[in-house]
C-alpha cells in the first residue's frame, strides 16, 4: 500500500496552554490515502471539527493547541510548520470546504475573481491563462453558463451553485488532499445527492484523497471508503463502510447506527372516528412586493393547502426548504396571517379573528421551534418561561409553578430545573423544556416545525420517543413539520408533501413514502441519503422497501 | 447521550433586572473603580463642609498662587481656591453627566421600544427623531440656552435632547431584531399580552447596548456642559464646574499647568469609573456571561 496522503498520529488538542488543560482531541490517529474517502463521524461535541482546523492550521491561537501527536500530509510535518509554509501548503495541497455556503464566499466580490484570488496568490500564471483555468474548473463542477457565473455576486446563486463554487476554489490547484466539513448539511437533500456525486467524480478524477466530516449516516452510506467514529474528542472505531454499518465492534456506533430513524414508514395505527381538531382550508398566503415603479410582484408562499387533523393523530408536511411548510405552520398557528382560506380548530374559524378574539383560543394550539437555541428567553428561567401560558389565562401563579414542576417531570427533566436558565441546559434537553411549555396550556394541537432538525441522532431519537409517548397519554394531536422523510416515516400517520407552496401528494404515511404517486415525492425519496440501508437493522434495505 | 445537568453557577440571578450587586466586588478593577466614583460622589455631596474655602471669593491679590498650606492647589486667575473650585465643581459635573444620562434613556427607551413594536408610530416618530438628529447638538443647545437663559436646567435640556434620537434608534434596532426571536413568538402562542412581551422579552434586550451608550453618553455629557461653558453658552463662568475650572485654566496652561491637569484628572477618573462600572453591570445582567466567568 502506498503511503497515506494524510497522517494522523496521537493527535491531543487541549483547551488553553495548561498542561493539564481538558482536552478537546484526545489521542486521535487516522490516515487518508489517495482516492479515499474517509468520513469522520460524531455528534455535536465530538471533535470531528477540530481535528480538520488542525490539519488546516486554523485553529484559534492560545484558545486551542495541539499538544502531543503528528499530523503529516505527503509525509511533511504540519504541527511544526510555520505560518508562512502552511499558507503554502493551503490550496496546493490541501483545501478545504464549509458548511454554510452562504457565508463562506465575500459577497461584495464576484465569485470568478474569488477563485481568482487562489491561482494569484499560488502560481504565476497570466490573467488569461487563470481565467481559462476558472472557467475549466468550473465547468467540472457542473456550473451552468460559466462565463455569467464568473462574474455574478454570490446572492445570485443557490445554496448548491455556491457549494459547487467553494469546491471549484477548493480544487482548482488540485491539491491531495481535500477536507469537507459538513458541506452538505445546510442543502436540501436534492442539491445534497448532486454535490456528494459531484465530489466523489471529481475525486475519481483527480485521485484527491477526502477527509469527510459529517454527523449524517446517510450520507456516510454514499460517500465513505472508510468511516471513523468519533466521541469526546476520542476515536471510538475505524474501519471499512461495510464493516462500520453491517458489524460495528464497538457500543457506542451501535447505538450511534440504531438511533438513525428508518426510511421504512413504522406500523400504520389503526384509523380513529376521533372528532377532527384542526382543519385548514384552501389556507393561502401571498406576500407583495412593491417595486419603486409600482410594479407589484405577489410570491405565493402557501396556496390553497387543505389538511384535516384528528386527535391523537400525527400529520406530516414534508418539503425541502422554501416550499411553504413553516409559513403553513405559522398560518395554523396564527403568528402570521393567512391572505386566503381558513383554519378551523377544534370546530372553531380561527383565521379571521382579531389579536383580542383570538385570545382564548390561542391555548388551544401551541408550537415548537426548530431552535432549541433561541425558542427560550436566556434571561428568564425555566420553570417561568413554562408557567407564562397558564398565568396568562388566569391561573395562580404558585399553581403554575407547581404545574411547570409536573410537566417538566413528563419530559424527563428533573423538577429542580425549574429555577435554572436555559443556558445550562443541552440542546436536547431545550427543547424538552420547549415541548413542556406547549404543553403547559392543554393544547389540542401541537405544531412541530422542525423541532429535532437541530438535534443530535440519539437525542431527536429520544425526543420523537418523548413525543410519541405525550400524544399516547394526552392525546395531543401533532402536526409535524420537517425536511427529513426518515423522521417523517417514523413519527407521522398521515405525510402531506409540498413544493413551491403547493400540496403535491397527500395520503398515509406508508402509502405516501413506499408507493408515491408524484414524480417530486419519488425524486425526493430516491435523493434521501443512504436509502439503501437499514441502518438500525446494520444490513441494507430489502430491495422492496424502499422502491 | 444520557440527559445530564451542566453543573449549576456559584452565582445564581434572582431576576435578571435585579442583580445582586455583589458584582461591586467581583473584581479588583471594579472595586477599585466603585470606591473611586463613590469617593467622587461623596465629595460632590458633601461640597459645603468639606471646602476649605468659598470657591467663588475673589482675592485678587494672591492670582495664580502656587500650592501652598492656605491653597492646597494654589489659585487661579482670579484668586480663587482652585481645589475648592474642583470640589464644588463635581457636583454640577455629575448632575449633568447623571442627570441627562437618565432624561434622555427614559425618553428614548420609551420612544424606542414602541416605534419598534408598532409598525405604524414607527414611521411618525422615526421621522421625528431624524428631525432632531438633523440639528448639530451644540447649536441646539446655544439656541435654548440663549432663549431661556443660562441656567444647570437649561444646559440639561439642551445636553438631553439630542442624545434622545440616538438612544431611541438603538433601543429600536435592539427591538427590531429581537421581536422576531422564537421565544417572542412563542409567547406570543402562549396568549401573553404586549405589555408582557415588551417588559419581560424585549426590555431585557436593551439593557446591554444600553448600558455601553450611557455610560458614553455620560461621559460625554460632562464634556458637552464644559464645551458650552467655554463657548460662554453654557453655565455662567463664575459658577464652578470641571469644564468652566479647565476652559479658564486654558489660558494660563503655560504658567500654571495645574488649572487643567487636576479637574482633568478627576473627570477622568470619574468618566473611567463610570465606563468599567457599566461593563461589569452589562455582563452581571446577562445569565449566559455568568456561565462563561464560572467556566474559566
């Protein structure tokens, strides 16, 4: 076997320049060779990103240091490389692409000049011979009409057309060794299935060898040779993808793997005759866009969405992002107001009533945010933040404090959390706390919108599980908003799917996600990332599942 | 991944508009600057029986004295105990400084915190508070000075009202961005009322920039009345403030530098104090800083 294109031995990484500083990265080896794929995988926390900013030399000085270990790329040392070799070493022989496309190219310069930037400052080629070469790579990642896109800001492009140019200014001095950070992560599973086969032809080409971090094993199922695990900053396993998915060692990658929800819809429930809670109807809205000139330009984000909810039951709408889901979401729950259609709930026309009428039946509906984050006031403490709903409607306070006390309970926090901030609390345990405030005013409906996007495999697992538990012995019926089909197929009876603000397919979950019967369902289900495996189960799905 | 606490803070907030101000001696630096601006206060207050002199006797006949047991400081142009002149100075001085830091935060917070949640006195009040910015603040102040005369109340108004425009643009900005929070909306889904929202979800938002600006403002404040004072807009000469001891003592910087080192030096002091004062509250007030210091 050849020598490893990149080489990491023993690696430590500690916070601070203590000796005995807590340690971020500790003793991690691992080595990419050429044409490989190595996925880095682990959740939030792990070090998966620490370890690529060390190989890149862009850890942040005095905060983070490595300590002890090796890290050779083409057997030349980097820990020990100084400033100036390294900033050689960038672009030439190792590149590197982020997460956010959106915030990682300068938007006040035209993309074409950006990846400019890179051939001027590593080769001495003239104008022309760089823009030829911009143009060339471009075209290799498949960028439409080149010459335009050369000189177009990065506003102009989509999330996918920016990710393409990040990977084209990675790859333009064809370096050995490319380190992707989760660059898939923030796409839409569509663009996502497009870029993972863009660099894995790419790779194929130019024989780079790719250090893959991301938290997704769907995505690990497409892309990985190799897969090493990650957990608190230790290596937990490395092996081939096969070995990984169908006969993991070690516990932990076990539990990481049947965390990872199935893309086989779970057991239909049996249809209940339960009285409907919420319906909407023909729900519509259109925002305007007035232009100087008085040209008005109307952007429908939802148009003429039906849904009907029973209790006890779970709806889904499924779409990628931009397709209308959330303004639906905020429509039901009257956060903003819907130009069209109406929403009934429970037998009630809610959707024309004024901030004052609106009043008594707002308890009836509750929502929780995506963000676990930024869904709690950070200065006001738990145990207040639960009990807001039920002093709003008239409740005592020392009762609603007792109440929040009860309902953090139900969610499997432990009482005293209730005088805490929500700063000393992880994000999984957030968004408990998010679901007991819903719940702290007897809802009907529960609006989801996106509420286990932002979590951790094994915490969204636990929190699906928590859900799924509360509408058992509640009875709270659920309306679940999410870009994710394998959480959709395992928490929803009834999947709605939208695009460009439409319902294009409704129907049973089992019905909707095994035999679609659009075109965009199906493109949609075959670009979900590792469909054809059954991660929980370490074997690849039956062939008729998910065909 | 097993659901644990993270470990409680040493200090815990019993709410976060009301901190414990055990923060005065969290730091070395904050204690140092608390006794100083306190020490400056308590002689500002206590001005009458402190003095060694009367800071407004003329005594011709001892200009520009040297220090000496008499004059601690020496004299000034006129004769007069320049440390007397200092003492009594602090208190027009920080009235100033203090008085319009809270006029003009009151007004703008005020005007602020609506025009950022009601979109239509929005557009009435912002235009208004341009109007306002519109005026250079010196000129301002010369005209209601010169309209109503010279007096600390009138050199207040005019030192408050251009600083309300700015205080209500931050305060709205703050709000702007912090109405589309998820926890607003999310008490806007539990049925709470405006005045709850705004007290309790956007108010605490304000108090961090707020802070920085008025402990600036404050500062600026003190220099603004010493500006006025030398421009002869501003409080009548005679009456000792820090800018009237140093606008004087600008002319006789070369004989006697001392006429402006010493009223300069306490209003530094004082300004310095006031700006570390306001930083240490700015992050007592936040729960997630509190964290940070634990963690360190």
């Amino acid at each position: 076997m050849t020598a490893p294109v990149l080489d990491i031995t023993d690696l430590v990484v500690s916070l601070g320049r203590d000796t005995n500083a807590p340690r971020i990265i500790d003793g991690v080896s691992v080595s990419v060779y050429e044409r490989e794929t190595l996925c880095l995988v682990g959740e939030s926390g792990s070090g998966k990103s620490v370890t690529s900013l060390t190989v890149m030399g862009l850890l942040q000085k005095n905060a983070l240091s490595p300590r002890a270990g090796s890290v050779k790329l083409v057997g030349e040392e980097l820990l020990t490389a100084s400033d100036r070799r390294l900033r050689q070493l960038r672009a030439t022989r190792m590149a590197m692409i982020f997460q956010e496309p959106m915030t990682a190219l300068n938007p006040v310069l035209p993309v074409g000049r950006q990846i400019d930037e890179v051939l001027r400052a590593h080769t001495s080629l003239d104008a022309r011979s760089r823009k030829k070469r911009i143009l060339d790579m471009m075209e290799q990642v498949r960028l439409p009409q080149v010459e335009r896109i050369f000189a177009s800001y990065p506003h102009r492009l989509s999330g996918g057309q920016r990710q393409r140019i990040m990977i084209a200014m990675a790859l333009v001095l064809e370096p050995k060794l490319l380190i992707a950070d989760e660059p898939t992560t923030a796409l839409d599973v569509t663009t996502q299935k497009q870029i993972l086969t863009l660099i894995r032809d790419l790779q194929r080409d130019h024989g780079t060898a790719v250090l893959f971090i991301t938290h997704d094993m769907g995505v690990v199922a497409e892309i990985a040779d190799r897969v090493a695990v990650m957990r608190n900053g230790r290596l937990v396993e490395t092996g081939s993808l096969d070995t990984i998915l169908r006969q993991p060692a070690m516990e932990y990658t076990r539990n990481l793997l049947s965390s990872v929800p199935s893309l086989v819809p779970r057991a239909p429930r049996a249809e209940t005759t339960e009285p409907v809670v919420l319906e909407a109807n023909a729900l519509g809205k259109i925002y305007r866009e007035r232009s100087l000139l008085g040209a008005t330009r109307e952007i429908a984000a939802a148009d003429n969405v039906t849904l009907t909810l029973r209790k006890g039951r779970t709806l889904g709408i499924v779409g990628e992002s931009g397709s209308g889901k959330s303004t639906v979401a905020r429509c039901i729950v009257r956060l903003i107001d819907p130009t069209s259609g109406g929403v009934r709930l429970v037998g009630r026309e809610i959707s024309h009533l004024s901030r004052r009428l609106l009043q008594p039946h707002r308890k009836r509906i509750q929502i929780i945010f995506q963000d676990p984050y930024r869904s709690l006031n950070p200065r006001v403490t738990v145990g207040e933040s639960i009990a807001e709903g039920p002093i709003n409607y008239g409740m005592p306070r020392p009762q609603a404090l007792a109440k929040a006390r009860e309902l953090l309970e139900l969610v499997d926090l432990p009482p005293d959390a209730i005088s805490r901030y929500p700063h000393q609390f992880s994000g999984g345990q957030r968004q408990r706390i998010a679901i007991a405030r819903a719940l702290a005013l007897d809802p009907d409906v529960l609006v989801a919108d996106e509420a286990v996007s932002a979590l951790d495999v094994s915490v969204q697992a636990q929190v699906l599980e928590l859900l799924d538990e509360i509408q058992k012995r509640l009875g709270v019926a659920l309306l679940f908003i999410t870009h994710d089909l394998r959480v959709a197929a395992q928490i929803c009876d009834d999947v709605a799917v939208m695009q460009h603000g439409r319902i294009v397919e409704q129907g049973p979950a089992a019905e909707v996600l095994t035999h679609p019967q659009q075109a965009y369902t199906r493109t949609l289900l075959d670009a979900a990332p590792g469909r054809g495996w059954d991660f929980a189960n370490f074997r690849p799905v039956a062939a008729t599942a998910a065909e | 991944m097993a659901i644990e606490l993270l470990p409680e803070p040493s200090i815990p907030i019993a709410s976060p508009l009301r901190p414990r101000f055990g923060f005065f001696t969290s730091s070395p630096i904050i204690a140092v600057a608390s006794l100083c601006l306190l020490l400056i206060i308590v002689m500002a207050i206590l001005a009458p029986w402190i003095a060694p002199h009367d800071p407004m006797q003329l005594l011709p006949a001892q200009r520009l004295k040297p220090s000496s047991e008499k004059f601690l400081l020496g004299t000034d142009a006129y004769g007069r105990d320049v440390l007397s002149r200092i003492i009594y100075g602090g208190r027009i001085s920080l009235l100033i400084g203090f008085g319009a830091t809270v006029v003009s935060i009151a007004f703008g917070l005020l005007i602020g915190l609506f025009s950022g949640f009601f979109r239509w006195v929005d557009a009435i009040l912002m235009r208004i508070m341009d109007g306002v910015m519109a005026i250079p603040s010196i000129l301002l102040a010369i005209a209601v000075v010169s309209l109503s005369g010279a007096s600390v109340a009138t050199v207040l108004i005019a030192i408050t009202i251009p600083e309300i425009p700015r205080v209500a643009r931050l305060v709205r900005s703050v709000v702007l961005s912090a109405r589309e929070e998820p926890y607003v909306e999310a008490a806007i889904s539990v049925g709470s009322g405006l005045p709850k929202i705004m007290w309790r979800h956007l108010l605490p938002n304000t108090i961090a920039p707020l802070i920085v600006q008025g402990t600036n403002f404050c500062a600026s404040a003190i220099l603004t009345e010493a500006i006025l004072s030398f421009l002869g807009a501003g409080i009548s000469p005679e009456t000792p403030t820090w800018g009237n001891i140093m606008a004087e003592g600008r002319a006789f910087f070369q004989v006697k530098p001392s006429l402006i080192f010493w009223p300069g030096l306490l209003l530094s002091i004082a300004i310095l104090s006031v700006n570390l004062i306001g930083d240490a509250a700015r992050d007592a007030l936040d729960p997630r800083m509190k964290q940070r210091e634990g963690g360190k």
